[in-house]
C-alpha cells in the first residue's frame, strides 16, 4: 500500500502541475486573444496613415514631375517659336526703326531702300515684309512702286495694312489720309470677329493718337457696334461670366484663424468659402480704386506715342503662331501653379480670349479691362476699358454677391469623435461620433457631449475587469475533480492537493484581479481627460464661430460700398488723352499711301 500511495502522490503532482499549467495556458490565450485584437486594430491604424501618408507622396512626386515637364516643354515650345518664326523679328524691329530714321536724317534712302527689299525677299509672305518696300519708296517719290508695295501688303493683311499707314499718315501729320485709312479699316470690320489687332483702336483712343476727326469716327463706330452686340444675350452673359471670374480670383485666402470649428463641423468649407468670397468686396475696392487713380505716364511728343502704338501692332504675332503660343501659355500656368495642371488649366481657360484669332468688341473691351497685357493695352487704356465694362462688373458683382450670401449654411452642425481610437493599455476605446447643432445653446451641447461620453466610458471600463467569478468558478470545478479522484483512496491527500492548487491559482487570481482594478483606473482617468478634451474643444468651436461671424459681418458690410464705386464708373469722367486734337508738322510729305 505504500508503494501505492507513493505513486498515487506522484500521478497527483503530475495531475496539479497539469492543472496549473493548463490553467496559466488558459490564461495566456485570452491574453493573446486580446493582443492579437489590439495588434489588428494598431495595423488597421498604421496601414490607414500608411496610405494617406503613400498618396500625399504621389501626388507631390506628380507635381514635381509636371513642373520638369512644364520647364522642359516652355524651353522647346520657345526654341520652336524662334526657329519657326523668329525671322519675323528682325521684320518687325526694323519697321518703327525706319520712321524713326527718316526723322533724324542719319540713314541714306538707298540703305533704307537695300533693307527692305532684302526682308521681302527673306519673309515673302508676311504682310510687313512689303509694307516696309512701301515706307522706303515713299522718301524717294517713287509711286509706282510704293503703291504696288502697299496692294501687296493690303492682299495679305488687309487689317494690320491699313492700320499702319493711318498710324503712318498720323505720325506725319497728315490727318485726311489717317481718317480714310482708319475709315477704311473699321469699315471692313466684323464686330463679332475682330482681328488681335483691334486692340490698337482702343490704344489709339485712350492716347488721342488720331485726333479729333479720328476720335469721332471711332467712338460713333464703337458705339455703334455696342449696340448692336447688346442684343445679344449670350455674348453678354459671356462678359458677365469673365467678371465673375476675375471677381473670383479677389477673393481671400483660406483662414487658419479657426482650427477648431475646422476639425468639428461639417459645414466648415461653405463658412470659409463664404468668409473668402466677402472679402473679395474689399479686394475689388482695393485694385481698381488703385488702378483707377494712377495717372499713366505719357511721353512728351506724339511720336512717341503713335510709335509706341506702331511698336503694338507689328509686334503682335500672327495667327499661324497662335498655337504655339496657346501651348506655351499652358506650359507656363503649370509651373505657375507649381505642376497643378488641373489649376493651370482653368487658369488658362479663365484668359482663353488672349489667345484666339478673333474676338467680339465686347471681349475686346474685357480682355483690355482685365488683362490689358495679353493684347498689349496700355495702362491709360485699360482705365478707359474698365469704365466701359462697368454694366458687366455690376451684375458680377451682384451675382456674386447673391450667392455666396445664399450658400451660408441656416444651420451649423458639429460632429465629434476619435476615428482612431484611445488606446486604453492594450486596448483602444471607440467612441460613436457625436452631433449637435449651434442652433441649440452651448450649454446644453455641453451637457449632450458629456453624457455622450459618459454613458459609453463606464461600460468599457467594466469590460477591463478581469473576470473573477468565472475564475473562480473553474477554479472550484478543478478542485472538486481533485477531491472526487481522491477523496475515497487517501483523502489527507486529496485535501492537501485541493489546498496547494487552490492557494497557488487563487494567488494568480488576485494578483490578476488586482492589477485589472488598477488598469479600470486608469482607463477611467484618461477617458475621462479625453472627454474633457472634447468638451474644451466644443467651447473653443463655439467661440471660434462667434469670431467668424463677426469677421464675415465685417467682410460682408463693404458689399455696398464696392456696389456703389462700380455704379460710379458709368458716369466716371476721365481726363482728355494726353495727345488729343493735337497737330503735328509734317516731316516728309511726298508719295501717298
């Protein structure tokens, strides 16, 4: 029996020690169980960061990859153009350099006479290459050919022809053939197709260059053509949208003054673009009060100033240039727009009348108003263009106005959670998301965040609880199996076996539940910070709309007074053009043209 029982203590240890480790097994699974839960949600986070984290990196690899290609297309669109086209520089500088040697006497007729004829036999087919065999004839009487040379260029280009001898004949003071020519043009014209030229008709009004007799005729022609596009609906909506458009690019710039309703309310992006947009009343007092009140610098003698208007014209490029042109402008908004081709294009579809071979006087008018630059207006000009658009601006201006007045939001919302989680020990405590309205007082937001907060920390923190009754339930069950097996062969055994496995696993409970008590804490203590948090972050949204309000109230009080200066421009006088109604002596006075 001694043997026995001795085998029988031994089979017993085994059975405790199994029991124990199976127990600790038990245990370390369920740990697992949860670590492997939190590890699969810390992958779920970093893989979402991850990827935002991979397409800000795309996108700016994309971006840098179209400002190279934007810089590597300007320069070859550039070595295009001057490989195609850059003959007709040399054309084009010699032109006013010519009148200005007949003026000084400096050059013999027949020098003058060899370079022209050496630039039409070079560039054949450009309207200025005769033009210019005309302007050498002329100094030497020689009719015949200064009037075959004129055909030659009027058959080309019967426009920018008839332009330049009229800018011609008014440098020379010789006003009848300045009219006949200039009538001679505007009468050939489509007001619904005008020629890029066109915008040397307004240069030449706004600095006077044609006089009296010649003013006349051009504004009872230009009224005249106004007129008759009014009754056009769409090619007045078509200036009216090119206003909105320019209205458009005076607005502010995003505001980082209210972080905090950024982060929490929806409507956020309909409050900034409405904050913007209000602001762009004092962008528009700003810019055209100043570019109203500058006083262009005129030069002192009306040379100058028609020699100034002839440089424009000759200068403009012609239509079979357009499309490199186009490209090249493309090509520069994307690297303005630091590789955005999607901001480069609607920037270029904003100018997209810079660009075009024919334009209505009405687009004309706009394009000198708004980008005085891309058709080589002056800055007199331009002031001359903007009060003569003053009926397009207004209903921009008002149009603008009436909606982003109607898009601010009746009624501003906040939604507030942690997408992400806390990270409560080995676990993350998610909260559902949490809506109210600033409709409803701030204080009783408070008190709904709050209790949103509260109803869902005490139940996570009870699942931290380490579960003690279950424990010890299956404790119980071992201990019973213990007794069962030994009770009727060696019960000082079975008891002595029960008491060992029972001290040993119970400690390990304590322990464990101990440690689950301190953890329940601290999860209590930082979610309950965290919902503190929210709650400041509430009022600090609430007093950030506040702010916004008061700033938008501000931005939107200039709207009457930038609706009054564009009224004011229909009846804006501007002073006489610097050279208007002004003689001069006529230098040289033999062949005609």
């Amino acid at each position: 029996m001694t043997e026995i029982d001795r085998r029988l203590h031994q089979k017993v240890d085994q059975v405790s020690t199994r029991v124990l480790r199976l127990t600790e097994s038990l245990i370390a699974v369920s740990d697992q169980v949860s670590l492997v839960d939190t590890a699969q949600k810390q992958t779920q986070d970093s893989l979402r960061v991850l990827l935002e984290e991979f397409k800000k990196y795309v996108l700016k690899a994309e971006l840098t990859a179209n400002l190279h290609s934007a810089e590597t297309q300007i320069l070859s669109v550039e070595e295009r153009l001057e490989r195609e086209f850059g003959h007709l520089k040399r054309v084009r500088r010699t032109a006013v350099g010519m009148l200005q040697s007949f003026d000084v006497g400096l050059v013999s007729e027949d020098v003058v006479q060899q370079i022209s004829e050496e630039l039409m036999i070079e560039n054949a087919r450009y309207w200025l290459a005769p033009a210019l065999v005309a302007l050498a004839a002329w100094p030497q009487d020689n009719r015949s050919l200064c009037d075959k040379a004129v055909e030659e260029a009027f058959r080309r280009s019967p426009a920018k022809t008839s332009l330049l001898f009229a800018l011609i004949l008014r440098r020379q003071g010789r006003h009848e053939g300045a009219v006949r020519w200039l009538r001679h043009y505007l009468e050939a014209q489509d007001p619904n197709a005008l020629g890029r030229e066109f915008a040397v008709i307004l240069e030449s009004i706004s600095q006077g260059a044609f006089g009296p007799a010649g003013r006349d005729l051009m504004r009872q022609r230009l009224n005249g053509w106004q007129e008759l596009l009014l009754t056009d609906e769409a090619v007045q909506q078509a200036q009216v949208r090119r206003w909105r458009a320019e209205i458009d690019t005076l607005r502010g710039p995003t505001s980082d003054q209210f972080p905090r309703l950024e982060m929490v309310s929806p409507q956020w992006p309909q409050l900034d673009e409405a904050l913007r947009s209000a602001s762009a009343h004092q962008g528009v007092l700003d810019k055209y009060t100043a570019m109203l009140t500058r006083e262009p610098r005129a030069p002192e003698r009306l040379e100058d100033t028609v020699d100034d208007i002839l440089d424009q014209l000759v200068n403009e490029y012609d239509n079979e240039e357009l499309p490199h042109h186009r490209e090249l402008a493309l090509h520069k908004a994307v690297r303005d727009a630091g590789g955005d081709k999607e901001a480069a294009q609607q920037a270029v579809d904003v100018d997209t009348a810079s660009h075009q071979e024919t334009l209505d006087y009405l687009t004309v008018q706009s394009t000198a108003a708004l980008n005085p630059a891309a058709i080589g207006a002056s800055a007199a000009t331009q002031q001359l263009s903007v009060a003569a658009c003053h009926q397009w601006f207004a209903q921009a201006h008002g149009g603008f106005s009436r909606d982003y007045r109607a898009a601010v939001p009746s009624e501003i919302t906040l939604s507030m959670g942690d997408a992400g989680g806390v990270v409560v020990g080995r676990r993350k405590f998610f909260i559902p998301t949490w809506t109210g309205s600033f409709n409803t007082s701030v204080d009783a937001l408070e008190r709904s965040l709050a209790s949103h907060w509260d109803r869902r920390i005490e139940p996570f923190v009870k699942t931290l609880a380490y579960p003690l009754v279950k424990q010890l339930v299956m404790m119980a069950a071992v201990i019973a199996v213990i007794l069962l097996l030994f009770l009727g062969s060696s019960p000082g055994f079975a008891f002595l076996a029960a008491v060992i496995v029972g001290g040993i696993w119970g400690m390990v409970l304590y322990q464990r539940s101990t440690a689950a008590a301190a953890e329940q804490e601290a999860a209590r203590t930082l979610l309950g910070r965290h919902r503190q948090e929210a709650v400041q972050q509430l009022r600090g949204a609430a007093a950030e709309l506040s702010d916004w309000h008061g700033q938008y109230a501000s931005a939107d009080a200039v709207e009457s007074a930038a609706r009054e200066f564009i009224a004011a421009l229909a009846t804006a006088t501007t002073a006489a053009a610097p050279f208007e109604g002004r003689v001069v002596a006529a230098s040289t006075d033999g062949g005609t043209a």
